[in-house]
C-alpha cells in the first residue's frame, strides 16, 4: 500500500481544494481534486473501508455555494454586517477557520435565504415544536467560538428586528455536565472574559446591543 507522505493538504483558514482519496480496489490513498465529500466509512475485515455519502449535507453545501456567490441574497443589514466583520482578516490577530466561518454561515443561509435555493432541502423534524439543526465540528476547531457567534446573530437580529420571528434574544445553553457548563461562562455577555470581546466576535459598536439579550448555560441534568 503507499503511504501518505502528507497528511495535511489545505489551510486550515480556506475551503479544502484537495483531499486523499481511498481506493478500493487498490487499497491505495490517491490525492484527488476538489473538496471531500461529506461521508463516512465502515470498515470490514476484507478492506479499510466504503465511503456512505451523506447527500443532505452535500446538497446544502452545493446550495450554500451557489446562495453565497449570488451576493447572499435576502440578508437582513445585520447580519451582513456581522459576516463581513467575521471575514475581514483585519479584525483578529488570527483569522476565523474556514469550518467556523461555514458552520455560522450555513445556519445563516437556511435561515435567511430566499426559498428557491433551499428547494429539496427537507430536513427531517423529531415531532417536536422546535427544528433540531446540527453542525458537526471537529474537536478543537472552535465550537465555542461559533456559539457566540451564533448567539450573537439572533440577539442582534432581534434586537434591531423586533418583529422577526425567525430571531431570538432568549438563548438557553445547555452543556453535558458541570465541567463544560463552567466553561461555557464565557457566552454570558456580562463575563469579564466573554468571547465576544476576546475574539471580537462582535464589533464594539454593537456590544450595548448584545447586552440586551438572556443567556443562560445549565447543565444536562438541570433540563
């Protein structure tokens, strides 16, 4: 079999523009053109693995792509003003990752935009009164980051918008125990470390704005 002699192809701050590819038959690692698409493998005793593509998520990724090269249409003022501060590198010693910048902006794009670029897009509902929409991130890839940035996006939304249902300055955290609840403080507008300030994920301009809104972080046991 040959071996990687490369693990790491892509910047960590730009969409992935090539990728290693398993083939099958051969058993090989072969680089290939283009982003991965979005999968998962199960591995057997006769090979290391087939690849089960994951359609919804490539569809909406494809439709993102589409929505955000037409200019974002139907963007509320804030909103575009928070993706353009999210995006201006000048704004942070180190630039957002491109899995941060695309986690908030997809949530953005079901959302906000018009619904000819979401035609096809069922995601499927639990019974429930709420949608359940997930982002899956990897482990130190920022998720807290993208938890004020999303939390900011309602606030801020709402507090400007106050009509807008599609918004919310009510916004309830919940961790899986007490450890991560208490680091989870740092949501709280009013924490002397809170990220929103330390990664300037809101432009100080809007930070009387944010403290309009409730945060709360319980934990799993108190739900």
């Amino acid at each position: 079999m040959k071996q990687i002699d490369k693990l790491i192809l892509c910047s960590p701050y730009k969409e992935p523009h090539i990728h290693w590819k398993f083939e099958i038959p051969s058993q090989e690692f072969l680089q290939a053109e283009g982003r991965r698409p979005a999968g998962y493998t199960i591995a057997s005793s006769q090979n290391m693995g087939e690849f089960i593509e994951l359609p919804m998520v490539n569809l909406i990724r494809g439709r993102l792509s589409e929505w955000k090269k037409d200019g974002r249409v139907g963007l509320t003022g804030v909103s575009r003003e928070l993706l353009c501060h999210w995006e201006d590198p000048n704004q942070r010693h180190f630039p957002l990752f491109f899995c941060q910048l695309e986690a908030i902006e997809t949530i953005i794009f079901l959302i906000e935009a018009p619904e000819h670029y979401k035609t096809g897009i069922n995601i499927p509902k639990d019974g429930g009164d709420f949608i359940r929409w997930c982002n899956k991130m990897a482990t130190g890839s920022g998720k807290t980051i993208v938890m004020a940035m999303l939390i900011a996006y309602n606030i801020l939304n709402k507090v400007s918008y106050k009509q807008d249902n599609r918004f919310s300055k009510n916004i309830l955290v919940v961790a899986p125990g007490l450890t991560v609840k208490s680091r989870l403080a740092v949501l709280y507008p009013s924490d002397g470390n809170n990220y929103y300030r330390e990664f300037n994920v809101v432009p100080t301009t809007l930070m009387d704005y944010l403290r309009q809104g409730h945060v709360i972080v319980i934990n799993w046991h108190m739900l």
